[in-house]
C-alpha cells in the first residue's frame, strides 16, 4: 500500500477523528423522541451523553499503548469494529439502561479513531508539518457539527431514533472498510514499543511530570472544556432564554463550526511561517477575552443577544487554532510514544469536559450566567496552563 497524500490523509484522519462529534451531535434532535419511546426521564436521556463522554475519557488511556506496542491499525480495527457493533446494540436496545451500556461500548470503541489520527500526525510529520495537518484535519472534523444535526433530524421523522443509530453503525463499517483500502500501517515494526505494563507505566509517569507536555494538553484540555460547555448549555440559553427556534438554533451551531474550520485553515498556513511556540500565546488572548465577555454580557444584560453570540463565536472559532498548536506543540518531542502521548492528551481533555459539565449541571439557576462563567474559567485555565507550564 503506498503512503497517501497528506490531502487524503487529512481526509481519512479527519474521518476516523470525526466519529466521536458525529456520534454525540447526530442524536441531539432525538432526545426528546428516545425518551418517550423508552418511557425514560429527562435526567435518563441526559445520561446516555454523559456515560459517551465518560467512555471517550476512559478508553483512550487503553489505545495509546496498544497502539504503541502492536501499530496503529491492528488497535485501530479493534476499536471500529467494537464500535460498529455496540451502534447496532444502541439501535436494537429495549430500553435506556441497555442504550445507556451500548452508548458507553460505542465510546470505548470510537475514541480509537481519535487516538490514533493525532499519532498517525506524529508519524508522519515534524512540528511545523504537524500543525499543517492537524488543521487539515480540524477543516473535516468541522463538518460533523454543522452536518450531523442536520442528518439526525432528516433521519428522525422517516426511520426515528433508531434510525439514527443504524445510520452510525453504517458509519463505523464504512470507516473500517476505509482503513483497509486507504491508510498504510505508520509505525515500522523497529519503531514499536516491546515492553510490559512496567514500561507502559514508565512512559505515563514520563509525560504526567513534562511540564512541556503538561502544559500544552492542559492548555488544549481546558479550552475545549469550554466547547463542551457550550454545547451543554447553549440549548436552554439559546431556545429557552432567547426563544431561537430549531432551526436557528441549527445555524448558529453551524456558524461556530464553520469558525472553527475558517481558524484552523488560517492558523495552519500560519505556522509554515511563524514558530508555534509564537503563534499559541497570542492565540490564546480570544478565547480568555472572549470568556470574560460573555459573563460580563450575561450578567448585565448590556449588548444583548447580538453581543452574547459575537464572544461564544470568538471563543468556540478559536479551538480551530487552538488544537493543532497544542497538538503539535505537546506531542511533538514524543514521537517514540506518540500513541501513549495522544492517548494521555485525549483522557485529559474528555476527562475536562466531563467534569466541566458536572461543574455546569451544579451551577444551573434558570440564567445564562453559569455557561458564561464556565466556559470564562476554561479560557483562563488554558491560558494560565501554557503561561505557567509550557512558556
């Protein structure tokens, strides 16, 4: 098989990454129908998402040394193929206590994808490249938020939730095909790890105590907890506080997506001429400011719903920049585990998210004001994780 070019690899990678945003955004417009359908509350439904994030914190932590060990496409296939299964189970459950299991299966098996594309990165690229790609690679990832709710809601009314699943688990076995025919094995056999859970745990010891890496996959973590943040809650402010219908809510949501695509791109082009190391502390400054912003425009009410949407575009457009560079920035000295270093960055950001929207859930008052200051503590988090680890 030859090596693919780096606009195919983007795709194929973009793809693999893609599945976890897919698998979350594609159900949202079936919430309300899974609940009466199972006769499940509110709370029930809710917790499908929850245990998906869970699952994505928790399974990267296995795939990273696999990956390590036995290359990237044996763990890979592994992962599609539990994956495609567990969407098959989502679409047959009888009720939310087998969705809620089958959701946190799907999980363990679609975070491969996302482990797995950033080491490919590592593999076949050096820092500067690495950028380069990864924002090829957020331009496709950027698809699925604007898409997915689109698809999910044209599938509802014809085939109903269930529907939605088996469309998923179409998507795993497609994918799977995919790897097959398009991405080589970038991981020669002299490159693998041939250690046992004692090495395993000395590369994690490793990288938990660099501060360098530390700080960028803080950095990274806590920036896009504020995306989950908002995607928690901006439904309630959006529709219940603001009265967006459906359908512009749609479009607002698509609009933050296409930022993050338009970011990326640009800071991607970027990086070939100015070092990353330069380009994440300015980078930085939108997303603390525009945080600040909102819990300001939350609080007071001055500049209304105009000024509230113009802060969470600035901060959630951002992430299309933020991510390649603290990507690059942390992986890139650790080339020889770059499974073990992707693995460690992706638990550390679903592990952020999850607890951001636990934090989000406790604050709730009936206002805006908690997803303002949420997604503000994140911006000041990531901002102070790269000034005080990583600078």
């Amino acid at each position: 098989m030859s090596a693919p070019s780096h606009r195919r690899l983007a795709l194929v990678l973009g793809a693999l990454a893609g599945i976890g945003p897919f698998s979350i955004d594609m159900y949202l417009p079936a919430l309300p129908a899974l609940g009466a359908s199972l006769g499940a509350s509110p709370g029930a439904v809710q917790g499908t998402l929850a245990i998906y994030f869970l699952g994505l914190a928790c399974g990267q932590v296995v795939y990273g040394p696999l990956a390590d060990r036995y290359g990237r496409r044996g763990p890979l296939f592994a992962g599609l193929g539990l994956y495609t299964v567990a969407a098959v189970a989502c679409a047959l459950a009888p009720d939310i206590q087998a969705l809620t299991v089958a959701r946190l299966v799907q999980a363990l098996g679609g975070c491969a994808g996302m482990v797995i594309a950033r080491a490919v990165v590592r593999d076949v690229t050096d820092e500067r490249g690495s950028v380069h790609l990864m924002a090829q690679i957020m331009l496709v990832m950027g698809v699925a938020p604007i898409v997915a709710p689109m698809v999910g809601g044209a599938v509802l009314p014809v085939f109903g939730w269930r529907g939605i699943f088996w469309l998923l688990a179409a998507y795993g076995a497609t994918m799977f095909t995919v790897i097959a025919l398009f991405l080589p094995e970038s991981l020669p056999l002299e490159r693998r790890r041939r250690g046992g859970v004692a090495e395993v745990a000395g590369v994690w010891r490793g990288l938990l105590g660099n501060r360098r890496f530390m700080g960028h996959a803080l950095t990274g973590g806590f920036i896009i907890g504020g995306m989950f943040a908002y995607i928690s809650g901006s439904p309630f402010v959006f529709m219940e506080l603001h009265g967006v219908s459906a359908g512009q809510f749609g479009f607002y949501f698509g609009a933050n997506a296409l930022g993050i695509m338009v970011t990326g791109q640009v800071v991607g082009r970027l990086a070939q001429r100015v070092a990353p190391a330069r380009l994440l502390p300015v980078v930085l400054w939108v997303p603390l400011l525009s945080g600040l912003t909102l819990v300001f425009v939350t609080a007071t009410g001055i500049g209304g719903f105009a000024t509230l949407l113009v802060a969470l575009f600035g901060y959630i457009a951002m992430i299309g920049a933020v991510m390649p560079l603290t990507t690059a920035l942390g992986m890139g000295p650790h080339g020889a585990v770059a499974g073990s270093a992707s693995a460690l960055m992706g638990t550390l950001q679903f592990g952020i998210g999850a607890g951001v929207g636990a934090i989000l859930g406790a604050l709730q008052d009936g206002t805006a004001v908690p997803m303002a200051a949420v997604i503000a503590g994140c911006g000041l988090a990531g901002w102070t994780a790269r000034r005080v680890l990583a600078r």
